[in-house]
C-alpha cells in the first residue's frame, strides 16, 4: 500500500517541488517505520539497527522540508480545501499512524524489559539475602555467600 502511494506521489508532477520533495520524504519515512515496526512485532530488533542512520537522515530530511513547506504554505498548498492539502493531509494521516502504532511497540517492549529487569534484580536480592533457618542445633544458620549449586553440594 506504501509503494503505491509512494509511486502516485512520484508520478504527480504537477505538484509545487516542495510540495513533492515534502510527500517523498513522508512515503520514505512511513516504509521506513513499517519496516522498523514488523521487526520490532516478529521479535527481530537487532534487525532494525540496521534502519538507525537512515532513519535519522529521513528523520532530519523531514523536519526540514516540513519547514519549508510552512515557509511557502500559501503559495505551494494553495487555498484551504485543496486537492494539494488534502494529499498533504493523507500522507500526515498514514504517517502519523504508523508512528502511533510504533510508540505503541516501544513502550510494550520498554515495559517488557523492564519487567525482565526486575524479575531479576528481585532475585538477585533472594539469593544475596537468602532466608535464614533454625539449624539442628536451635541456632540460625548463616547462608549467605553460599550459591544455589553449594547449596545443593552441602545437603547432599
């Protein structure tokens, strides 16, 4: 669905050049964080590294030609209710959501990793601060610095 927006944009030529270069950069960005998003969905984020230059590049681009679109808004957009602003106002539309849907992914993932994090940490503080027991003896035992391996070890 991208590339074929992506080529409608390209063939439109009749389109002011900021305009254009505006609606190239909005497609390129938009495939770019599809992309970004299914690896992030199939569990591959290593893959997306890859992604990190070019998306700052795009990232920069963007900024950039949406300045200059803001600059030349009346003469290269037209009047309000223009067929031109509307383009404009789609591409936003369909950038704007695959944005959404990959804030959505990072804060799923930032949880997840943050609960992995913690799960650990909370164990970590169990093994590092173990339970003490009364011994055979009546007295309390000492566990600490013993790992769960020499534990194991010393019962046996």
């Amino acid at each position: 669905m991208i590339m074929t927006m992506q080529s409608r944009t390209e063939q439109k030529t009749d389109l002011p050049k900021t305009v254009h270069k505006f609606l190239s950069i909005t497609d390129q960005l938009t495939a770019l964080l599809a992309k970004e998003n299914h690896y992030l969905e199939t569990r591959r984020p290593r893959e997306s590294r890859a992604l990190v230059g070019e998306k700052l590049r795009l990232t920069q681009d963007y900024r950039e030609a949406l300045g200059q679109l803001r600059v030349e808004e009346a003469s290269a957009l037209g009047e309000k209710g223009s067929d031109i602003r509307k383009q404009v106002a789609k591409k936003t539309e369909i950038f704007r959501s695959e944005l959404a849907r990959h804030a959505k992914l990072i804060i799923r993932l930032k949880s997840i990793s943050e609960g992995v994090v913690k799960a650990i940490s909370a164990e970590a503080m169990k093994q590092k601060n173990p339970v003490q027991h009364y011994g055979n003896n009546g007295r309390m035992t000492d566990n600490r610095g013993l790992t769960a391996s020499l534990t194991l070890d010393c019962n046996i």
